[in-house]
C-alpha cells in the first residue's frame, strides 16, 4: 500500500484512507486494485491487461484514456540507468502520468507549486494518477524493477518537459517501505 511522507516536516502518511485524503489535497489521485482474476508474477502483458480490462476500461471512460500497456523494467533493462535518469529529474508532461503498480516498487516526488514535496512510495495495487502540468520525478527504490500498466490520452505517449529547479538533487530517492516507517507515522 502506498505510504506518502513529507521530507520537510518528517509527517508520514499510511492506510489508504489517510493517503487518498492526503495526496488530495495536492490534487493526486490514489486508489488500490485487485484484479478480476489472478495474475502469476511473470504473466505477459496481454494477460494483466486483460485481468484489469474492467478497471482500465473504467479509466479510460473517466480521464479520456485512449491506450493502455504495461512497461517492465528490471536491472536486466538495457540502458536502465540512462532510461531512470530522464525520470529522475524534476519534470512535468501536457498529459497526466498515470500508472498501476504490478510488481516492484517505486518513488514519485510531487512538487506543488505551492506546497511541500511529498514523496510517494507505491508498490504493487497501487494506483496513482499524476495530473498533467504537475511538477514531479520518480526513481525505483532498491529492487530497481516496476511492472505498471501506464494510460495515455494521446497514442504517442508524453514528453517529460524538465523545470531545471534542482530541487529534485536535494532529496534522497529513499523507499522506506511499510516495516522501516518511523513511529511517529500518520494513520
């Protein structure tokens, strides 16, 4: 489940309630699936698309999605570090980013306008739907593999178009994970 924390302020946020309500307030949409029929860990793409069909349908109909697939990266991934790197940086795109976690885990930083950073871990059943023209970089936490069903309103995908504030180097891309929470977690 998606555990969101605040650098900043040190405030971490877990349980889907308190993540949904915190990441609305910075206007980021969260939610949590579970397929219509089980999916093996190493099932092909056209296999987990169709498990999800009834959600990615669903989707599509809400943010005007018109295609869907699923990207698989691992530490296998040719040029995996030069691929990460124009994610890494502080980006925004014309289109929303949006992406359903399969396997692995990763780390999107949502820069307000106005506002702090928070930093979302998500992980497999994890739904998270970055607006367009929001300011933010992902990396992968440790394991550096993901499994996401990615939609897109234009079949050409998007362009990340780079703020160049820097603010993205001054933060470390730390997955905690839910057994590394401080105790001072938000429920």
């Amino acid at each position: 489940m998606a555990v969101v924390r605040i650098p900043e302020t040190g405030e971490v946020f877990r349980g889907q309630e308190a993540v949904r309500k915190c990441l609305a307030a910075i206007e980021i949409e969260s939610e949590r699936w579970e397929p219509a029929h089980p999916v093996s860990e190493g099932a092909p793409a056209e296999v987990i698309l169709a498990a999800y069909h009834v959600e990615i349908d669903k989707l599509k109909a809400r943010g005007g999605y018109v295609t869907a697939d699923l990207i698989d990266v691992s530490p296998a991934t040719p040029n995996l570090d030069a691929m990460l790197a124009k994610f890494s940086r502080e980006h925004w795109h014309d289109e929303d980013e949006v992406r359903f976690i399969i396997q692995g885990s990763g780390l999107f930083h949502i820069h307000p306008r106005s506002g702090r950073i928070h930093a979302i871990e998500v992980e497999a059943g994890d739904l998270i739907r970055v607006p367009r023209g929001t300011w933010h970089w992902f990396d992968l936490c440790e394991s550096r593999s993901i499994r996401a069903i990615r939609l897109f309103q234009d079949m050409a995908g998007w362009t990340p178009r780079y703020t160049d504030s820097g603010v993205d180097k001054g933060l470390e891309p730390t997955c905690l994970g839910p057994a590394q929470l401080p105790p001072r977690a938000l429920v």
